[in-house]
C-alpha cells in the first residue's frame, strides 16, 4: 500500500474556519461559471498568503472554507476573497448593495480532532441541506477529493488522512467511515457539539 507523501503538518500559520452568508440570505451564485471563478480566485489567493485549505463547500446562499494561514494575514486573507468575488459578481449586483452579509471573524480550530470534526461538518453541509443524500453527489465541495474523484489542485488532504492514520490506502477508508450521512438530530448534534464547535448554517 503506498505511504503517505511527506509533507508539513503546518504551515507558520494558524486553521480557520471562514464562513461568509450572502447579504440577506440571497444567493451567492448563479451558473456554475460563478462557482469555478470563486475556486480560481481562492487558488490564487493561497497562493499569494502562503496558505493552504484543508475543506471547502459552496453552497447556495453561503460558502465554507478551512483555511491555514499566518495569524497575522487571515483578516487579509478574508476580505480579499470577499473583494474579489465581489468584484467578479459586481455586474449583477444592485448599486450599493453588497454581495455578502458582513462576516464574522473567522473561528480559529486548536486542536487536530477538532479539524476533523470541522472538515466533516463542512463537507456534510449538502447532505444536511437536504440537496442530496449522499455527499458524494453534492460537486462543489472538497469531499470528492477525499474520496479520489479530483477537484481543485489547491485542496490539501494530507493533513487530514495523516491524522485519520495509517497509510493512504486507510486513511481514505477511515474517511469514508468518519463522514458518514447525518440522518438523526442525536447524530448531528454529536457532529457539531462534541468539541464545542459553534456551527453556524
């Protein structure tokens, strides 16, 4: 089975959860060119901050990112991915109405179970939606990465599968077993609370 590839456990920086709602609820995007511009313009700013993301999902109205960059950049980090999508929606935008709801601080996550946890609750948000019933189905989050279907080159699975354990080969199984649907309020509430996490959509 092959090993793992070697790779730095962290960066110089700190993991975020950035989760950014459109303004009054309305949607963030409307063909799938919007989705794909919005992974172009994270790909470019990881890039720029030295940073690397861990988990992601787009969905109608709000977007996740788990994001690990230098404490001192991650405002920087935010507000640029809240500018420059802007200004790639801008055309279809009422003026002086803004695209997204002011956003919160991003939450930062201390500890490796605790990103576990965070990446699972990221990638299960469809399924809880109702949008689909399995994960997998839903294409704009890094969950079919993690299964080995592709996705964004940016998206950084290592750290995850190196805590999940074990070689590659079972730390994908493990995956796929830790992020199993929520069908149960007991279940979900396992999934958010259990470390305190404060889930917000």
């Amino acid at each position: 089975m092959p090993a793992l590839p070697v790779s730095r456990l962290r960066l110089q920086g700190e993991i975020h959860h950035i989760a950014l709602r459109g303004n009054n609820g309305r949607p963030l995007f409307r063909t799938t060119g919007d989705r794909e511009a919005l992974e172009r313009i994270i790909g470019e700013l990881l890039t720029e901050f030295a940073a690397r993301a861990h988990a992601y999902c787009w969905m109608t109205n709000h977007l996740h990112l788990v994001v690990e960059v230098a404490p001192e950049q991650m405002e920087g980090f935010q507000s640029d991915l809240v500018a420059r999508y802007s200004l790639h929606r801008n055309g279809c935008l009422s003026p002086g109405v803004p695209l997204f709801d002011p956003p919160d601080r991003a939450f930062r996550v201390n500890a490796d179970a605790y990103l576990l946890q965070l990446i699972r609750y990221v990638h299960l948000n469809p399924v809880r939606a109702g949008l689909v019933r399995e994960a997998a189905d839903y294409p704009w989050s890094g969950h079919r990465t993690y299964l080995g279907f592709g996705g964004p080159p940016w998206l950084s699975t290592d750290l995850a599968f190196r805590l999940l354990g074990g070689d590659l080969l079972r730390a994908a199984a493990a995956y796929r077993v830790f992020v199993a649907p929520v069908t149960t309020r007991l279940d979900r509430e396992t999934l958010v609370s259990s470390l305190s996490y404060p889930g917000r959509f």
